[in-house]
C-alpha cells in the first residue's frame, strides 16, 4: 500500500503568463508570482491595453441588451477607462523618449473608437474578466497538485451553443 505524498507549491494556481514567465526568466517568475514583488514601471501600452480591459469589462458586464443604449454603455465604457488611466500616476508609467501623458490618451480614444468600429457580434457571453481555476488532469486521471487559473476577457457562447474564450488586444497601431 502505497501513500500519497502532499507536495506544498510555492504558488496556489498556475497561468498561463506565470508559466511563459517561468520557462522564460525563472528568476523574474520568483519575484513576481512568489515573492509578489512588482517594482517596474508599466509602459504605454500596457497602460492603454488595461483601461482598454477595464472598459469592455464595464461594456460587457450587462448580459441584456434588451432595452440598453449601447452608444450609452459605449460612452460609459470610454469613461471608465479614461477615468483608469487619469487616476493612475505618472510615477507608474514609463512613457519613453516619444511618448507623454497627452499622447497616450489619445491613443487609448483611438483604440476605444476602433474597437467600437469593429465590434465583434456576440450571440451570449458568461463570463467577463473573471479568474477560473481548475484542476488538471494527467491522462491517467491522476490530479496535478497545482491548478491552472486564467482570466479570460470574455467566454461567448455561439449561436451553435459552443463557446469561445475571448482575449482582446489592445495596440498602439492597427493594420
């Protein structure tokens, strides 16, 4: 009779960018994901890509459009993440030689108007900006002893009842 061993992780759940961390710079992933340390600047577009993120969570969060203005929850959805980006100190973001707080609202009001521009038709969405975790399987059945986690942006069924997981991109210049 054999016994099962407990292996205590130094992280509760494992995503998908901690592993790409991981295998990538182990000594970055220990920093962040272990010892939570987070002192780097962010640049212009992850600062555009997260107000970006706080907007269409804030668009999305109502799952009836029955009866909704939805230039209104458009504009709602602008505000909020203006609203992310003129509360967030300038001591944060590394704006570089050629960028400044001006021209990086301006381009978060282009990418917001783009989007809007062309907005993917969603038939029925689940679940918008929330963590899942699960437990993995090897493919004897034997659970793993760290659980994957991801936030998805959006899980959309389609109109053939499948679903799709959602990850939107924000970027600086559009082709």
């Amino acid at each position: 009779m054999s016994e099962e061993k407990t292996i205590q992780m130094p992280v509760d759940s494992l995503s998908y960018s901690g592993l790409t961390q991981l295998l990538r710079n182990p000594l970055i992933f220990k920093l962040r994901y272990i010892l939570n340390v987070y002192d780097g600047k962010i640049g212009v577009s992850g600062m555009i890509g997260r107000a970006g993120h706080e907007a269409l969570k804030i668009y999305y969060a109502n799952t009836d459009w029955k009866g909704v203005n939805r230039n209104g929850a458009r504009d709602l959805a602008r505000e909020t993440g203006m609203e992310y980006l003129m509360n967030f100190s300038d001591m944060g973001i590394k704006y570089g030689k050629t960028s400044n707080r001006e021209a990086m609202l301006k381009a978060y009001t282009k990418a917001m108007d783009f989007y809007f521009a062309e907005e993917p038709e969603y038939h029925k969405w689940h679940f918008v900006e929330e963590k899942l975790t699960a437990e993995l399987k090897t493919s004897e059945g034997k659970v793993l002893p760290l659980p994957a986690s991801g936030v998805p942006d959006l899980i959309h069924e389609r109109k053939d009842g499948k679903y799709e997981i959602i990850d939107t991109k924000f970027t600086k210049y559009f082709t």
